[in-house]
C-alpha cells in the first residue's frame, strides 16, 4: 500500500504542476459540461469533441485544488480516443473506486492506471475534490445543461484549498 500512496502523491503532483488539456476549448468541442465544489472553491468547464460516439478531443478550464487539478488532468488524458460508452463506465468505475467503504480491488483492477486516484481514500476530505472532474465527464456525455455539484451549498467556509 505504500507504494500505490507514494505513486498517488507524485501523480497528483505532476498533473497539479503541469495538467494536461488545461485552459483549452478544443476546436469543434460540442459537449460541454461545468461543475462545482461550493465548500473548496474547485470549479472547472470541461470540454469533448465526439465524433460517431467517440471522443477525439479533450480540454478543461477553471480552477481547483491539486487533487481535482490533477483528477481533471488525468481524465482528460485517459479518456482520448474512447468511445462515449466507455468514458461513461469509467465515471462509474472511479465513483466505487473513490466511494466504497471497504477497498474496491475490483474498480481499481478496472481503473487501470487511475488505480492511484485509489490514494485518494487516505484522505476522506478530498474524495469530493477527486470526484467531481469525473461528475463534470458524466454531465457532459449526457448532455446534462445544469451545473454539477459534490456537495449542498456550504453553511460555513470547512475546507482550506491548497491552490498555489
């Protein structure tokens, strides 16, 4: 297990630091989906170009901590060349990854390379944060107009955000 924690913190710092598909509209995008986090600020619009029911182009703006930076980054690089219906499976895949009580081996053999979004778990605060690109990618392959949310809108301020 220390590895995969090892490999999650590198990971989100890589895709933190440099996230790929960030602060671009692809052109001939025509989905398009945004989404909130009210209690930590992550806020981000992302964008599919699909063409025959496969995504061909990918591209996010907004911003958030590093862990919803680098889930945003890692799913816009996995889910090129995937065919609609896969990108959707993988949503589901990551949620049970991400919201099992007892570790999902079978979602993190599913995951693939994702499987270090898995670390994620050692910190119940930031399961939100790493959830919500991927609620952003169900909205947008179904077209979903409304903006999506991991949580009710705050009471008070809970979550410090690490952006810097």
């Amino acid at each position: 297990m220390f590895e995969l924690r090892e490999l999650y913190e590198e990971m989100i710092l890589d895709h933190n630091r440099n996230p790929r598909n960030f602060q671009r509209r692809p052109t001939g995008a025509n989905h398009q989906a945004h989404g909130n986090n009210p209690i930590c600020g992550d806020e981000f619009t992302l964008y599919l170009t699909v063409h025959n029911g496969v995504i061909v182009e990918t591209g996010f703006e907004g911003v958030g901590c590093a862990v919803s930076t680098a889930s945003a980054s890692l799913l816009t690089d996995i889910i090129k060349g995937k065919r609609v219906e896969e990108a959707e499976a993988l949503f589901h895949t990551i949620q049970h990854m991400l919201t099992d009580k007892a570790r999902n081996h079978e979602a993190e053999k599913q995951a693939g390379k994702l499987k270090v979004l898995a670390g994620v778990r050692d910190f119940p605060m930031r399961v939100k944060c790493a959830a919500l690109p991927w609620h952003i990618l169900h909205a947008a392959v179904n077209q979903e107009s409304e903006t999506v949310t991991t949580e009710a809108p705050p009471q008070s301020h809970e979550c410090a955000t690490d952006r810097g």
